[in-house]
C-alpha cells in the first residue's frame, strides 16, 4: 500500500499548529471526557499527537492508512492499550467498539468512500455506541474559503486527495444511520467536533 503521508508525516503537526494554533487539537479532544471505561476504535488520528494526555485510558484499536503516521503514533501512545493496525480497518472482523473517533480523516474521503466508510464503521459500533468527528465544515467566509482552497490544493498536491470541496457531515452521517446528539463549532462554524449516535 503506497504510504501517501510519507513526505507529510514528520512535519505535520508544526504545520497545522502554524495554520491553526490549538484549534484542531481542541475540536479533537473536546469530547474525550467521554472514554473512560470505553472500547474506542480511531480511524485516521495520524501520529497521534492529539491523544497522548488521554493514553493511559485508551484500548481498542488504531488505524492508519500512512505506515510513516501510524509508526509515529506507535511510539508517542506507548503508554496505550491499544493495538495499532496499518490498513482498512473494515477488511477486519473485530469486536464492537462503544466509541469510534474521527479526527480530520473524513474530508479526505470523497462522498462515495465515506458513505462506504461509514456504512462498514456502523457494523462495528455496538448500538449504544457514539461517534466522534471532528473536522472542517462548509464556511460562509471568504477568508475560511480562501484558506481551504490553499489547503485542498496543497494535500491534493502532497497526498493526491481526489476531494476538491468539503463533505456535507451531517447529512452523510444521517445517510449512513447516525444522528447528531451534540456539537461544538470554532470559526463561525468552519470547524466543528460533533458527537453522534447510531439511529437504530
Ligand atoms: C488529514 S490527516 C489527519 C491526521 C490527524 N487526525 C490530525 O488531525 O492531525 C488524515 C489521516 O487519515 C488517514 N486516513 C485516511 N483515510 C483513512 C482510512 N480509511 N483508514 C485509516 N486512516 C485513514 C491518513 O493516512 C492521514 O494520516
């Protein structure tokens, strides 16, 4: 599998606290209160960064598509209980999780993969289960829209992202079977952590 974050990975986390400050990390962990004694499943949380103060509360499972993300992962959450799983993680049968997370991964989806994504993440989310995601949203600004060109251009270029705009979130997510219990917004609503729950 070609490891399309290999050039991006060791840089990464100064870039984004460059562009951004602290804002992705807290759309990221502002819902973390909710792990304690939960199964958690993250898909796409990169190196990991965001989830080292929460380690030591951390089991279930953690997947990267980038081997140079999930490598550095490994080592910045050793204090985990984790299992970390390079790969799709819908190609594996595991257990149900009670808590999956979505840090910044599905706007790099296009539409149709992230309906199929969520379509196999429902089978492993058991029906008491929430769904973290935090991400970028469709914005009114003109600067936020101009920023997220760059932005778009700039990991289309780097990571070949075939996404040229940003997903509609929450109408996927209720596509999908899941509905939106709570959500918390930074920049007038460009970025947003939302908590979600499966509908059956
Ligand atoms: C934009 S980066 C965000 C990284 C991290 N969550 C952060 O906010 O710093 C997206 C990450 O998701 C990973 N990714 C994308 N699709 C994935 C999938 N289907 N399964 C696992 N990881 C995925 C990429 O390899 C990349 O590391």
């Amino acid at each position: 599998m070609k490891d399309r974050y290999r050039l991006l990975a060791p840089v990464y986390t100064t870039i984004s606290r460059l562009v951004f400050g602290d804002l992705i990390h807290q759309a990221t962990t502002c819902y973390l209160s909710k792990i304690p004694n939960k199964s958690v499943i993250i898909i796409g949380g990169g190196k990991g960064m965001d989830f080292v103060p929460y380690q030591k509360e951390l089991n279930g499972e953690y997947w990267e598509l980038s081997s140079s993300m999930l490598s550095r992962a490994r080592v910045n959450l050793s204090k985990s209980d984790l299992k970390f799983r390079l790969g799709d993680f819908s190609t594996e049968d595991s257990q149900k999780f009670q808590l999956a997370i979505l840090p910044f991964v599905l706007d790099t989806m296009t539409d149709g993969q992230i309906i199929q994504f969520l379509n196999s993440l429902k089978m492993k989310i058991s029906t008491d289960g929430q769904v973290l995601v935090s991400d970028f949203y469709q914005s009114q600004s003109v600067k936020h829209k101009l920023i997220q060109r760059l932005m778009i251009t700039f990991f289309q270029l780097l990571t070949s992202h075939s996404r040229g705009d940003l997903p509609q979130m929450e109408e996927l997510m209720n596509e999908c079977g899941f509905q939106l219990l709570e959500e918390k917004s930074w920049k007038k609503g460009w970025i947003k952590a939302q908590v979600y729950t499966r509908k059956d």
